[in-house]
C-alpha cells in the first residue's frame, strides 16, 4: 500500500466513524477526499488576512498586552 493510498483509507475510516475524530477534522478528510477525486480545489480566502499581518508587523499585538498590564497597576 503506498502512502497515498493510506492516507485515503485513513481519511475514509475518519469520514465512516471507525477512527474517533472531531466535526472539523472530519471535514477536512472530506475535503481532501474530493480535490483527490477530481472536484475544484479547495482555495484559502486571503481577503481576511492581511489585516491581521498588519496588526502583528505594526507590533499591536504587544501593545495591547502591555496597555492592559499597565492599566491593571
């Protein structure tokens, strides 16, 4: 069996119940199964994330923290 193939049969066994898995793990087994069988790729919405890029480059996510421990003191 090649490694492809037991990738297959373990996203098949996620997907049927066999292996315990979570609701989002589940459906990224189902996704996976359906751009390997041929359906339109699943694509990363990238609108979204530029605002959070900006924030982490501008430092804000420090900011935010030091603001709150000093507000506390």
């Amino acid at each position: 069996m090649t490694n492809k193939e037991e990738i297959i049969q373990y996203c098949h066994d996620c997907i049927s119940g066999v292996i315990p898995s979570g609701k989002k793990h589940i459906w990224a087994c189902e996704r996976f199964v359906q751009t390997l069988n041929g359906s339109e790729p699943w694509i990363f919405p990238t609108s979204g994330t530029n605002k959070g890029q900006k924030r982490l480059s501008n430092g804000l996510h420090c900011l935010s923290i030091l603001r709150a421990h000093f507000q506390e003191n």
